[in-house]
C-alpha cells in the first residue's frame, strides 16, 4: 500500500521501498561489510541519527531489516539483521555494481566480485533462466504491461524529499551521485521504466506519466548529460528520446527489480509488467553468469574484496 492507503503494483511498492538513496546505501552496507548496528551506518555513510533512525524504521516496516537484541555499554540495543525478502536484492545489488563497473567513471577502482566456486575475480552477465540462455540484454527483450497497469503504479510519491549527498564522490564504496539520480528519485526511475517499454516522445512520456512538463524536461535533459538517453530528430515530427548503449545497459539493474518486486509485493489484478525474453518466447527468470566459468552465479558464493577500500578504523560488522 503507498502512503494514502491506495493499493499499488508490485513496482511501485518496491520504488516505494528502495527508490531512497539512504536506504539503498544502508542496505548496501549491509551486504558488503554485514554492518547491523546503528553506530556503524552512521559512521561509515556520515547520516544524521534522525535520518538514520527514520530509514531503519522503514526498512524494519519494509519487511526488509529485523531488529535483533544484543547487549552492549551495559544495555540492552537492537542491531538489524537482513531478511529473507532483503537477501534476494543481492541480484539487483550486483547488476548496480557492474553497471557503474563499466560505465560510470570514479577517481578510483570499484571492489573485485570473487566468484570462490571458481576462485576468479570475475564480472556478471545477465541470462534467462527460462531458457538457460545467456547473455541476454534489453535489446533481446520486450517488456508487457497488464491490461490494469498504468505508470501511477510505478511513479509513487517518496517518503522523503530529494537530497544530494555530497560525501559521495570520495567515498570508495557508495554509489555514485549519477546511480543515485536514477534510482533515488522517483521521476527519474519511471521515465526509464518507460523507456524500457519504448516510450520515446515528449509527448508521451507526459500522457503516460502524468509528470509535470518541467519536471519532465529536467529529467530528459539531465539524463541526455549523463549519456543515458539520446535526443534524435525526425524529420516533420519534432523529437524523441532513445536510450543509449549506457542506458541499455541498465537493463539487467531494471530486470532484477521487476522480478524481485513481482514476487514479494502482491498488486491489484493484472497490474502486472512481463519482461518476455524474444528468444524462448517466455516470461524472462532473470540470473546472473560468472564470466570466467560461465557458471550460474549464487549468493553464498560470492564476496567483494574490499581489500584497499576500507578506511582505517571503520567499523566492518
């Protein structure tokens, strides 16, 4: 349910859940370094105790943190274990990390994935499970929406106004300000959704949408700088939006969203969006490829050498 008490598709709860750039870095945190303890995400993000708090308890509310007793100065404190629902991202995390691997430039290296089934340091492929072909990519695709799905269902309204976080770009391990500009606001995130479902004109995007015209010429502009939309021409007809080879190659992130999202958030009667992999003719059951082995890649299976990218001091979980 979003904030008004309106029922929403599986999408839009799941925008609703992680479409925030604290909690996607929390929740990043707790996978690379398994950090659970309120201390420890303070000083390793530099967030507020309020913000902080406010993030834990959503996420608790989520289903995706449980609070779990420990003791400690002598009293009885709370640290936050993930879920069962919160482990499943581990796909989505992975395929932000690739994504920003090849296509976001940094002042230094992202942290290694080691696959240990065959102990390479290695990178991902998206394939589909249905087929067991791989690699798969957006172009191999066609994504559907149910007869009852419209873009309100997506485009839900954040709990929290948009920040920027400026410790970012030094930071070795967050997310960079361009990553978080796509997945930590909400317009941002559902105009490339409907890129995704070949929408491409101005005036599409606002019918579909419902996004104010300068909201929607922001995002398109900013985007166009960042490289992940082109603006062509056609001759007689004004322009359109197409997605770059980089905005492309965010698909498998958009891929592990919609699956994740559709299995653990029930929405109304065919609210539903179906990625249908051309090739097989099915519905596409995204997963993950070791590059080096060509095996399927599984969660307790893999780390990320943090070698090098931990400060001194900085408290590991």
């Amino acid at each position: 349910m979003d904030t008004a008490g309106e029922p929403r598709g599986g999408i839009g709860q799941a925008l609703l859940a992680l479409g925030d750039q604290w909690s996607l870095l929390i929740l990043q945190r707790a996978f690379l370094k398994h950090t659970r303890r309120f201390a420890e995400w303070r000083d390793e993000l530099a967030m507020s105790d309020s913000v902080l708090a406010g993030r834990l308890r959503e996420l608790v509310a989520g289903g995706l943190l449980e609070p779990s007793p420990y003791r400690g100065e002598g009293r009885t404190r709370s640290e936050y274990l993930l879920t069962d629902r919160a482990r499943e991202l581990w796909t989505f995390l992975v395929a932000i990390w690739s994504w920003e691997r090849t296509w976001v430039e940094r002042p230094g290296g992202l942290p290694d994935l080691v696959h240990e089934r065959c102990g390479a340091r290695t990178d991902a492929e998206l394939g589909c499970a249905a087929c067991g072909k791989t690699p798969v990519t957006a172009r191999d695709t066609r994504t559907e929406r149910g007869a009852a799905n419209t873009f309100s269902d997506v485009a839900v309204h954040r709990l929290h106004r948009r920040t920027v976080r400026e410790r970012a770009p030094r930071d070795p391990l967050s997310y960079f300000p361009e990553t978080l500009e796509i997945l930590g606001d909400r317009w941002s995130t559902v105009i490339l959704a409907a890129a995704f479902l070949r929408v491409r004109r101005f005036a599409a995007f606002q019918s579909e949408l419902g996004v104010a015209p300068s909201i929607l010429s922001n995002r398109l502009r900013r985007f166009s700088e960042l490289g992940i939309f082109v603006q062509s021409d056609i001759a007689g007809k004004g322009h359109e939006y197409r997605l770059t080879d980089k905005g492309l190659a965010f698909f498998p992130v958009f891929a592990f969203l919609v699956d994740w999202a559709q299995r653990w958030h029930s929405g109304p009667p065919q609210s539903e969006i179906t990625i249908v992999h051309t090739a097989c003719g099915k519905p596409m059951i995204p997963f993950l490829r070791c590059l080096n082995c060509h095996e399927p890649l599984v969660r307790d299976e893999i780390h990320f050498d943090l070698t090098g990218t931990v400060r001194p001091g900085a408290a590991t979980g």
